[in-house]
C-alpha cells in the first residue's frame, strides 16, 4: 500500500507555513519573499549543507534552473545575510503550526501510527537543551549566567519527541524556547517551558492515551498536577535526594512489607545480569498535607558474576504498578533518554549542527533557524519510516553523513526536477533493487557506470535517449536536461549522439543497445512507481 505520506505532502505543509509567515517590511526593497528567506534556510539544513544555497546560485546561472527551486519552492535565492535579515524579524510561534501537521499527516499512515505506539498510546519525553552560547553576543531572549569572570548569554530550547522502547527513530514535536519571562526579572527555567509547553499543546493529544516522560527536574507535585489536569499520564525520573519525603516512605513500607519485588535473570549475549524490580502504590509526592500521592517503580540491574551494580533507575506515575506492569513502565521511562541520545544527539552531533552558532540576530533569528533544523529533522524522520525508496538507500549507504555527501554533491552539479528523481537517480546509480526492473533496463546495465567525476563533466555535452513519449514535453528531469543542453550547446546532441536524429530539442528515440562502454547515469519518469511497473525506458548517456 502507498503511504499518505510523501516528500510532496511534507513539503506542500512546510510551503505553506513559510508562505503565511509575516512580513514585517514597510520599504520598497522587497525582491525576495520572506518565503523565500526560510525555505531557502530549511534547504540548507534539510540538505545539512551551509553552501546549498550559493551552489544553487551558481546552478541558476550556469543551467538556468537549480535545486533550491524544485526540491524547496525557492523564487528567488536571497544570500545568508539576507535570510538572516528577513527572518529575524519573525517569531519562531510562527513555525509551530507545521509540526502538528506533519504529525497529523504521519498518524494517518498506518506503519508509522503503528511505530510510536506502546501500550496503546503515545511516549512523549522532554528535555532542555542549548543552541546557542556566547561571552559576548546577547539579546533580550538570552538566558544569562554569571560567572566569576563574568556573564555568559545561551539560548535554550526544550526538545519535545515521541518515542518508543527499541525504537531508533524519534518524531520530534513543536519545542518551547526557554526564556526570561516579560517583566520578570527572574530567569525562566525549563520547568516553566515544560508547563507552557504542556498548556498549550495539550489538545493535540485530545483522545488519545498519551505518557509524559521527564526527568527528575521534573518530578515536582505542580508538574504531576498539571498533567493530570490535562488528561496527560506520567513517568518521571524520581532520584532519592530531590525526593525525600517519598523515599521515607519507600523505607517504611519495606520494614512492614509495603513494597514488592522480584528478580530476573537476563543474558546479553556477553553475561547474565539480575534485574531487580521494586514497586509500591500511593506514596507522597511531598510532606503533607496536600501531597498529591503517586505510585513508584525502581530497577536495579548487576552483573551476576561479579555482583557489580551496572545500571539502576527509579520513577513516579500515576499509572497503575503491578507485577504485570512494571517491567513496561519501566520500559518506558527509560524511553526517556531517547530525547538526548536520539534527538538532541543527532541535532547537535550528525549534520544538523544544533549548537552551531548560524545567526543570533537582534530578535528572534536563532529561534527561527532552531525551527528550521527541527523541521527539516522531522521530514528526514518521517521520509525514513514511510518512503521505501528513502529506507533503501539509507539501508545502503550506511552511515547518515554518506547519504548527506551523496544528495550535497549531486544537486551541486545537477538538476533534478524533485526530491523522487533525485532519489531515483540515486537508487539507480547503485542498482539497489534489481528485481523491480524492466527487462530492458536490466539489459543497459552491462554499460560501463558513471565514475562519480564525470557527472558534472557529462552534463553539459551529453543527450538524453528515451522513449519518444510525452514525458520530455511535460518537463520531467531529462527531458529539461535535453533542452538545456541543446539550447546551450545547439549542435552538440545531433553530433554527440551517433544514432537518434537530434534536430530538435525534444526527448531523443530511445538508444535500443548504447555502444560497449556508455556511462549510464540514470532513469527517471514522472515518478518511480510508474517507471517501474510499466518499463519506460530513460536513459542519460555520455
Ligand atoms: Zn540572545
């Protein structure tokens, strides 16, 4: 079954959030859109490349076309200081709106409702993080320390994700910056972002059993309270001495048999380790009166060998604790860490650079960029658990950084037409799923492949052979390299092709057997699916 879920529909929300953004500008100089200026920013981050922009720009300029245009919606290229300029105007509330949409969108797929669902509902984890730091640069937005030495200005962010036990992929959602309250002089703190965040997001989750995991900054009464308010469950880190008053009782329970227990032997493959669960129900958040009483669950895991204690983790919910579900609470609650390991991770450490310092403008430019990059985050994520082709070429290329060289250096010297001819073209240049292929297709492959140097070098020189058929007139990606090599270079596809008559700029008569030795760089059509089931054959040969 086809997913709902396609580059397309992800990038119909994203053009349309960044085409209601307001524009603040009251002059005439207003060539570029303020579309433009984020969309050409979330291009740069969904491509992980700072340069896309400016290789784009020299695209334009050597082929009259490029790639920030078809793959993003870009009219016109504005440079980084002007994106800068334009966007730091907006605020980063602007930008919510698409992160719910895309979630909304994603649910509707079955596969990836199916991926995030743990004991019927939704694991939601939180966590603070910083984007940018400075000693010097520093705005009304910046959360400021004091050092002896002097102040230090950051910028931080709490990072909202759904997650589930095993799971690697995480969904991030809209975040909430964390930030000096108005006229207060006080330093908002994360607990503050996290019930802001709370109030305002809440009826997303309306009718369905959602979780809140946090960790032990969290674990306060108000906070506890506050989900409940909301119809929101909980699992949040409690440690012993952030909670004393519930430890207290932990220990009185123990001495008259208020607390369960049990053990496991578990082996990982190296050793057995003994889990150790503990549990008991209605202990006091805080000192009474007025404590709000919740149930508490712990895991301590040894080596069985040497008796050495290698993890241990303990956590308050409302949700009911029994021998038959401690092991999944705890399962969840240590879903939590999903949030730094695989979303604050991969945001800082694999291409998206979190912590990188893009721009702090003068209002709210480092907010609006974080928005990007989680934006772009997000698509990658849900590409990743709907598009097969996605999947496939991830699955090959091994490590995220390879696929990132790959897409950076392809759109630098080509142009593709859309974000499936792009990953067409590269599913096809590895040969990955031969059996989906048409016979004849199979057959061209004995042809010599394109040493990756020779693209750019081909581009300009070569002719397209396909099919006659009409998807060289609707514009498809070969088509419109035919064209443009032919109006660039007006003789050079009759007297580069040996064979088809090239005297027009149209899509050439497909080439049934190329000479022993012809590069092939790819295929295209309208989209994969029908290339595949119905065999057309393109082909771009040197
Ligand atoms: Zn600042």
């Amino acid at each position: 079954m086809t997913s709902q879920v396609s580059y397309r529909s992800l990038q119909t929300i994203i053009v349309e959030a960044c085409q209601r953004l307001p524009d603040h500008r009251s002059g005439q100089n207003t060539r570029y859109e303020i579309s433009d200026a984020a969309l050409g920013a979330f291009g740069a981050f969904f491509m992980q490349s700072p340069s896309f922009l400016a290789y784009q720009r020299d695209l334009q300029q050597r082929k009259e076309c490029n790639n920030a245009q078809s793959l993003f919606g870009v009219s016109e290229i504005p440079s980084n200081q002007q994106i800068r300029n334009l966007l730091d105007p907006i605020s980063p509330s602007h930008l919510g709106e698409p992160f719910w949409a895309i979630l909304d969108q994603s649910m509707k797929d079955r596969e990836i409702e199916k991926a995030f669902e743990y004991d019927g509902g939704w694991l939601c984890s939180i966590d603070g993080t910083q984007y940018f730091g400075s000693r010097s640069i520093h705005c009304a937005q910046c959360t400021v320390a004091h050092h002896e030495d002097g102040e230090s200005y950051a910028h931080t962010v709490l990072i909202t994700i759904l997650a589930k036990p095993g799971k690697r992929e995480v969904l991030v959602l809209e975040p909430e910056f964390i930030r000096p309250q108005d006229g207060s002089v006080k330093q908002d703190c994360e607990q503050k972002a996290a019930q802001r965040w709370i109030k305002r997001n809440a009826t997303h989750f309306v009718g369905r059993s959602v979780t809140i995991l946090a960790d032990d900054l969290h674990c306060k009464q108000p906070f506890c309270q506050l989900l409940l308010d909301h119809q929101l469950d909980f699992i949040l880190t409690c440690k012993e001495k952030s909670h004393s008053t519930l430890y207290e009782e932990v220990a009185l329970l123990e001495q008259c048999g208020g607390v369960s227990s049990y053990q496991k032997r578990v082996w990982t493959g190296k050793g057995h380790q003994l889990w150790h669960y503990r549990f008991a129900e209605r202990l006091p958040m805080r000192a009474p009166p007025y404590a709000l009483y919740v149930n508490w669950c712990e895991l301590t895991i040894t080596r069985e060998d040497t008796g050495k204690q290698v993890h241990h983790s303990a956590f308050v919910t409302n949700r009911t604790v029994s021998e038959h579900t401690v092991e999944h609470i705890i399962e969840a609650g240590r879903a939590r860490w999903k949030v730094e390991n695989e979303g604050n991770n991969v945001l800082k450490n694999h291409g998206y650079y979190l912590e990188h310092n893009y721009g702090h403008g003068h209002h709210h430019l480092a907010a609006i960029l974080v928005m990007l990059i989680l934006l772009a985050f997000l698509c990658h994520t849900v590409l990743h658990l709907c598009d097969h082709n996605y999947q496939r070429l991830r699955a090959e290329l091994g490590a995220r950084r390879t696929f990132f060289n790959d897409i950076r250096a392809l759109t630098r010297y080509f142009y593709f037409g859309s974000w499936e001819h792009l990953i067409a073209f590269m599913i096809n240049g590895l040969e990955l799923a031969p059996g989906q292929r048409g016979p004849d297709w199979q057959s061209k492959t004995t042809c010599a492949r394109s040493p990756a140097s020779s693209i750019s070098a081909s581009y300009g020189g070569g002719y397209l052979a396909c099919e006659p058929d009409r998807d060289s007139a609707t514009g498809n990606l070969w088509g419109d390299i035919a064209v443009r090599v032919d109006q660039r270079r007006p003789q050079s596809l009759s007297t580069a092709c040996p064979s088809a008559t090239c005297s027009t700029a149209k899509a050439q008569p497909y080439h049934p057997s190329p000479p022993c030795g012809w590069p092939i760089f790819g295929i295209a059509g309208d989209d994969m699916g029908s290339l595949l089931s119905d065999g057309r054959r393109q082909c771009l040969v040197e």
